[in-house]
C-alpha cells in the first residue's frame, strides 16, 4: 500500500463548486475508475480520501491536490490522471499523480493572482482602480478585522504579505497558509475596495503551494 497524490486543476463554473461538494464528485470519481484504493473500516466502510489545502469557494486554482491509498504498489502511477478525468467534470482536470513527498503540515504558504474590476463600471476607470491599488499596497498598515477561533482580532495585513508585484492589471500575490495560520486573499481585496469605497468584483487563481524551506508541495 502506497500513499498517491492527486493533482488537479479547478475552474470555470466548477470553481463554485463548495469544498464538500468537491469530496463527493472525487469519491464518485474514484469509484466509477474503479481505482483499488484503500476504504475505512467499520459499518460505513468508504474510500478514504483527503486534501491538503482546501479552496476557498469562487476561487480557481491550478495547483490542487488530493491524497489517497493505493492497494497496488505495483500499478502505473502515470495512468491514474486518465482514469480520473474519464469520470469528472469539466473544470476539475487531474494532470499529475505521483508518491506523496510532503505532508499537509509541511505547507508554509501560497500564492495567488487576482484580477479586480469595479462591479460598476463608471465608478473608476481600470488604469485609475490599480494605481490606487499600486498606492494601497505601499500604505505603512492595513489593518483589518480577522475571524479566529477566539473571535474577531484586528491584524496588520501588510505584516502578513510575504511578497506581492502588480503589472498588467494583475496582482500576485504570496501569504502564508496551512494549518497554523492562513491568510485568504479575499481579506486584502475586501479591505481595498472598503479603503477607496467601490464594490469590487475578483478573479482569483491559486498558483502555488509551498513548503516551509520554499519548495513546491508535492
């Protein structure tokens, strides 16, 4: 028995689909490819399946994983990604498996690019939205309100960005994630549109995952 990751890419309309949503369409699919993976004991016996990192709804990503047990030590690792995508969706591609080297608590942080434009078009114009941006992104602090297990606590935002470049009206972005804490993009863009006061509408893609040492999570 082997432990496999998965990786697969979300989006289109399929970056709506809640997190819980996308546990049932893998289980579904990891059943019809019939894939000899390991299930949990007991009464409900059922695939058992997990994900390093979940996404936040209405965010794409092209980085995504999901681990499981292979029964079959001796199977073709290469052939796996065509199983799946013959039994999902499209919007959710698999284009990777391979032996899990990292674990979910290796994960440090992520990165992002975010597209914004005004849900209103005549409230300010593209070149005038990301030079506000350009200013925003270089105010001292960016205070803002973070829900925790102990409640709302207002953070330093800019203390949290660990890098950041805006060219070609998009933003990418890098902030920590993982168990012990994460930071969602969403916070920032939330804040800005509150900071020059027009209702914003984002694109946001996750592009990477990483390991405390900088790695890529693999």
């Amino acid at each position: 028995m082997k432990n496999v990751r998965v990786f697969f890419k979300k989006d289109g309309p399929c970056k709506y689909i809640s997190h819980l949503d996308l546990n049932r369409v893998m289980l579904r699919a990891v059943g019809k490819s019939r894939l000899d993976i390991w299930h949990t004991e007991g009464f409900h016996q059922h695939a058992y399946i997990t994900f390093a990192l979940p996404l936040s709804l209405g965010f794409a990503s092209g980085c995504e994983s999901m681990d499981f047990r292979l029964l079959d030590d001796s199977a073709d690792l290469t052939a796996i990604p065509d199983q799946l995508n013959a039994c999902l969706p499209d919007g959710v591609r698999v284009f990777k498996c391979a032996e899990a080297k990292y674990k979910p608590a290796d994960i440090d942080s992520a990165t992002y690019s975010v597209t914004l434009e005004p849900m209103n078009a005549a409230d300010i114009s593209t070149k005038e939205l990301y030079s506000k941006l350009g200013d925003f992104l270089n105010l001292p602090a960016i205070n803002v309100e973070k829900k925790t297990k102990q409640g709302m606590k207002t953070i330093d935002l800019k203390s949290y960005i660990l890098d950041s470049s805006l060219a070609d009206s998009t933003l990418t972005l890098r902030l920590p994630a993982g168990a012990t804490l994460n930071i969602n993009p969403s916070l920032l863009i939330s804040a800005f549109s509150d900071h020059i006061g027009v209702e914003l509408h984002s694109n946001v893609t996750r592009t990477g995952i990483f390991t405390k040492e900088g790695k890529p999570f693999e």
